[in-house]
C-alpha cells in the first residue's frame, strides 16, 4: 500500500465506532482526499466472539461506509452488494457449522470504493463468479428466478458495483474484491 | 443499533396484511417467511397487502421470499400490494426487474382498491 494512504483497524466489543474515533476517520478521511491517497478501514471476525452473524457483520459495516457515504441509495446499494458477497463467501468458503474468519477492508478515496474480504475456508475456490455473466438484463433474472430459484444475489452485485474480482490463492486467501465510483 | 424486523400480521376484506418495519436480511427473512407462512395458514388468502411505510433495507433473502409467494399465488388470482415503499428498498426490487410483478400503493384505501 501506498506510504502516504492511512490505515485503520477497528474494534471494539460493543460499539465499533466511538464518537472520538469517527472525528479522527473524518479528519483523516480529508486528508487522504487532499494528498490524492487511500484511507482504509479494515475488521475481522476475530474480532468479535463467535458465533459472528452475518448480520452484526453488515451492521459493522453500515457505521464504517456511513461515516463518508451520505447519499442513502448508495449506502444501501452498498450493503445489499456486501450481504451478497459475504453470504456468498460464507456459502462457498465454508462448510455448515464452521465458523467463518473472514477479513474486510475498505478502502475509500476521492472517487471510489474498494471493498476487500478475505477468507481463509478450505472450501475456498468453490465461488464461480463468472457464472452471473449468464444474465444480460433485469427481465432475465426476473424469469430466471421464477424458472430455477437463483442467481440473483451476484447479479445484484454486478448491478450495483462498478468491478468485481475473485482471487483464490492456495494455503493463503480468497479474495474478493468490489469497487465502486462514488 | 440492532437491525431488527418487525412484523404485524392480520386480515382484512379477504387479504392478508401485514406490516413491517425494520430490516430485512439474510438475518431476519427466516423470521419474515415463517411468520407470513403461519398468518397466511391462518387467512387462506391469495391477496397480500405490505405496508413497508417503516421498511428500512431488503436485500435478495427478502425479495426471494415475496418472488416465492408471487409464484405461488400467480395462478389463482393472486396480487401482492406494496404501501409506501422507500425508494432504496424499491430501487432493489428495481435492480432485478422484479416491480413488474408487484403493485405500489401509497395508502390502505388505495391497496384496498387494487384488491
């Protein structure tokens, strides 16, 4: 990572973002802006105690996109593309029971949003997001899920980001990548 | 801030109502299907009204669970009304094409009109 971009890992066992903490994010976030660089913001399952729901998972991620994200339609598109991937990853990575570690970072600067997980599943691999190119429009999701029952969660991920990549690296990550101009 | 769902459920010139306010997520959409499954059990209805005026989010786990009780009903004269539906939830529902299949409404008298 660039020297100039700023790094953050938060956690707490309550509340992830005090009050301190997101007047330090926004200074910083400014600063980054000015100096053309990142700011990122990173959490981990391990984090918390498990078991980690995938629902406390979005929360934690509404107050990190919250804190620069004013405008709701894309917070929300946001949160729909991380609930996809992540339940996705969780799918495809894990086998039932197992308790997911996955890593998320984000990383924001003037024009866009990154958004990393990482996981660590063996299953990992198993997550074929070519598969959603099958789909050429809205109306053809529409028939195809009252036809199969699927495909909808990374069609709506290709709908709302910008960029999407899946990386399997053997014994190390899976890694899937969205971006987004804002 | 927890993000709960919800849900109220009752009967009404022969449609199943229901209103929800919250969340809907791959946390809560277990809840949300087992609840319209007992409450539509109980009202024997093909006509469902949703008041979401207090619908916060939905992600696919929730529009699968609609889509599923679309198809379901589609055949036997069935119509799924949504009341006052934020534009971030309907821009979901926009995204996969799926607002063809349901009927916006912007109060109960007019949902009530549409049945």
């Amino acid at each position: 990572m660039n020297q100039n971009n700023a790094e953050y890992h938060l956690f707490s066992g309550s509340s992830l973002l005090e009050e301190d903490t997101k007047n330090r994010l926004a200074e910083e976030y400014e600063s980054v802006r000015k100096r053309n660089s990142k700011l990122s913001i990173s959490f981990s399952t391990r984090d918390f105690s498990p078991p980690v729901k995938l629902g406390f998972l979005q929360q934690k991620t509404r107050e990190v996109l919250a804190l620069f994200i004013d405008n709701k339609i894309i917070l929300s598109d946001l949160l729909i593309a991380f609930e996809e991937a992540a339940a996705n990853i969780i799918e495809h990575s894990y086998s039932a029971g197992e308790e997911p570690v996955i890593d998320f970072r984000f990383l924001f600067d003037n024009s866009m949003i990154t958004i990393i997980i990482d996981d660590f599943g063996k299953k990992g691999g198993d997550f074929r997001i070519e598969n959603t190119g099958r789909f050429s429009s809205p109306e053809d999701i529409g028939e195809n899920y009252l036809k199969t029952g699927g495909g909808m969660g990374l069609f709506l991920i290709r709908r709302i980001m910008d960029k999407i990549s899946y990386e399997v690296k053997p014994g190390e990550y899976n890694r899937f990548t969205m971006l987004k101009h804002i | 801030m927890q993000e709960e769902l919800k849900m109220n459920g009752w009967q009404e010139n022969g449609a199943a109502c229901f209103s929800l306010v919250g969340y809907v997520n791959i946390e809560t959409a277990d809840s949300l299907l087992e609840y319209i499954r007992s409450r539509s059990a109980d009202i024997k209805s093909s006509k469902f009204i949703f008041d979401v005026t207090g619908l916060e989010y939905v992600s696919s786990a929730g529009i699968k669970i609609f889509m599923d009780l679309y198809d379901k009903y589609k055949f036997s004269g069935g119509k799924m009304i949504f009341i006052n539906m934020k534009p971030d939830v309907k821009r979901v529902f926009d995204l996969v094409g799926f607002m063809k299949y349901f009927i916006e409404a912007s109060s109960f008298d007019e949902a009530m009109n549409n049945i």
